[in-house]
C-alpha cells in the first residue's frame, strides 16, 4: 500500500455562512468606476451612483467603522485644484483650499489636510486642525501629537491643548479616572493630568461565559461503537477508512488501488469517486469542500461532487476561515473563485498579482470582497467577488 496515497490533506476551516447575497445587499456596496476616462462610483452591477465626473481617483479604501462593527468605502477624488471626498455615496469634503487629502484607514470619517508642506485635520464633518503641523500622530486617549520644528506638544481634536509645543518625546498612560501625560526635554520631566475620555462611554469587552459542562461517556462510547460498525461494514468495499472525525459524516475511503474518495455514511453512499490520490476536506456552517489532488494538480469540489474547480491547479489557497475566497495558482499566475457555487459564477480569468483584498462587512453575517489585482498586461483592477473588474487604472 502506497503511504503517500493516504496522506490527508488538511485544509484551513472555512467556517463560512453558505449563503447567497441578496441582489439589495450587493448593490449598496460602492466601488470606483472609471467610464470615458473619468472617475466616479458605482454598486457591484456596475451602475453609477456617483457620476463619472472626476479627472482623477486619489484614494480608495475601505475604512473601519468601529461603532457599525463594519467597513464603508470611501474615496478621494480631484478635479484640477479641487479636491472631493466620499464616504458610501455621500460627499463629505470638498475643497480647493489644499495640494492633497488622505484617508485615515483605522479612522472612522477622518482626514488629513495637507498644504504647503504641513499638515491639518478635517474630522467627523468639519475642519478641525489648520494646515500648521509638520506631522500629527493619532495617540491614545483619543489625543492628537502634533510637531512644529521638532517640538511636540497634544491636542483634542477640537484643538485644545492638554500638552503645549515645547517637548521632545511625550508618553502617556491611563491611571483611573485620569490620563497622564509625560514629557519631557532639556529641561527635564514634566507630568500633566488629561480626563480619561474612555470613561464617559460603556467599555465594550468580550463576555466570558463559563459553563460547566459534564461529558455524556455513555453516549460517546454508543457513538464510537456505531462507527466502528459502520467501517467495519465497509472493509469489504474499500482497503483503506479513515474517520475524519467523530461529527462528521464523511469516511476517507480508498480502493485496491488506493485512491481515493468519500463516503458518507448517513446518506450510506460514496458522494466523492475513489478516483484522487488525496483528498482534504473543510467543513463550515453547514457546508464541505473538498481539495481533490490529481497527477500533482488540485481542484476543489463540494459534497454534490460539483466541481468549484477542475483539477488542474498548482496550488490551492482558502483566503482566511470567513470571506469564503479560494485563491488558486497555475504557471505562476493567480486567479479566485467564490466557494458560494450557488451565488456567482467562477471568474476563470488568471492575474499576474494579486496586491490587496479586502472585504465589506454587510451585517447580518453578510460580506462581500473586493480584490485588486494586477493582469499579465500591467493593467490594474478592482475585482469583485462576483467575478466583475469594475476597472482599469490605466
């Protein structure tokens, strides 16, 4: 018997909702759309939300939005001089006043202003720091460091001074009701007291609940037995039985032959052909996928023996135990498909690069990822999960 013929592969858990977005839940998300050379936004049918009017797209990102446990696309656009954000489909900023604008990413609704070499802040709708900085760091306690020839001092938001421009390293830590700034510069150490702004909302922390569970011995010896029984009433079929797992209802069988395919033993069929040389399996919510490897080439399959892909990749990759993405490999190139079979059909198309992925978090257990990707031109997209290039940089 060939060992290696029964090697199993063990595939990252995509524990995954099986679920098929609904049309409306798709078409809130927004995406940047270049049509007749100019830039504007549009949901994931490619419909225009917000007109192609704008010479350039600056940014794009989707930024988190920790109240809304959520992501929201934002983007920053530019006409000659004139400068517009979005965030969704609604315009937050717009202005001539500055030479550029950056998203801050981990910021909800927060901008940076730069101007003439310095730097100012637009936050939560309004201007709140003039374009006077040098540099501004975001710091604990929902504070500001900001630097002016090398000096650094910490303002709010609305820029009041908790620490005046006059230090060379500041430090701070929370201390009960209160948050303690240290600075410090030639002249030694100083301390000032900050209200600790996190006390005026509700921390919100993981909830621990422990259980005491006791473990029902009889019943786990009542279901090893029966599983026993079950692979020993197919050894006359198959040479090799491996149990995945005592939940599951799939048997890793083998032929004389030794290859393999899977049985499930509550349907009592073989649901995937002894045909592979190995096969893995990832069960989510509900779902199993099974990585299926022939003559060195890799495919994917779901429990209807369906082929989410044909075996003939180099190299299978699940994205991570959430946004359902299955990245795969041949002659060095990269291409993904969605394990939803039922909701989009498999983009076969095959990219040089893949530089970023991300996802919208829906609510609801609902996401959808967007991907940008490089093709073996050069050219640059964002590609949905449903398989869409929204469009080409250049």
């Amino acid at each position: 018997m060939h060992a290696k013929k029964n090697i199993f592969i063990k595939l990252l858990v995509i524990a995954s909702i099986s679920i098929v977005l609904p049309a409306s839940a798709q078409n809130h998300l927004l995406i940047p759309y270049k049509k007749a050379n100019h830039w504007g936004l549009c949901d994931t049918s490619s419909k225009m939300i917000v007109p192609a009017t704008f010479d350039s797209l600056c940014q794009f990102y989707l930024v988190d939005n920790y109240k809304a446990h959520c992501k929201v696309p934002c983007a920053v656009f530019s006409n000659g001089k004139t400068i517009t954000v979005y965030k969704e489909n609604k315009m937050v900023l717009q202005s001539n006043q500055y030479d550029s604008v950056k998203i801050v990413t981990y910021k909800n609704d927060t901008y940076l202003l730069y101007k003439n070499g310095l730097v100012g802040l637009h936050k939560d709708g309004k201007k709140r720091l003039d374009c006077m900085y040098e540099k501004i760091y975001f710091e604990s306690n929902d504070r500001l460091e900001v630097v002016i020839n090398n000096l650094h001092g910490i303002v709010t938001a609305q820029n009041k001074i908790i620490v005046p421009l006059a230090y060379s390293t500041i430090s701070g830590e929370e201390v009960g009701e209160s948050y303690i700034w240290i600075a410090k510069n030639k002249s030694g150490k100083f301390t000032f007291t900050d209200k600790n702004v996190n006390k005026d909302y509700p921390v919100l922390s993981a909830m621990t609940i422990t259980k005491n569970e006791t473990y029902n011995v009889d019943s786990f010896e009542k279901q090893k037995k029966y599983l026993l029984e079950i692979k020993n009433n197919l050894q006359e079929k198959y040479s090799v039985i491996t149990m995945i797992d005592w939940e599951s209802p799939y048997l890793n069988v083998a032929n004389a032959d030794t290859l393999m395919g899977i049985f499930d033993y509550k349907q009592w069929k073989e649901i995937i052909p002894t045909i592979y040389d190995s096969i893995g399996i990832s069960e989510g919510k509900g779902e199993a996928y099974f990585m299926v490897a022939k003559d060195g080439k890799l495919g994917m399959r779901n429990a209807n023996n369906e082929a989410l892909l044909q075996t003939a990749y180099d190299f299978l990759y699940p994205s991570d135990n959430y946004n359902r993405i299955l990245f795969y490999y041949q002659n060095n190139l990269i291409g993904f498909c969605s394990l939803q079979a039922n909701a989009y059909p498999t983009n076969h198309k095959l990219y040089h690069k893949i530089v970023y992925f991300d996802k919208y978090n829906l609510g609801n257990a609902l996401t959808f990822g967007i991907l940008a990707a490089i093709d073996q031109q050069g050219n640059f997209y964002f590609v949905g999960e449903n398989g869409k290039e929204y469009f080409s940089k250049y």
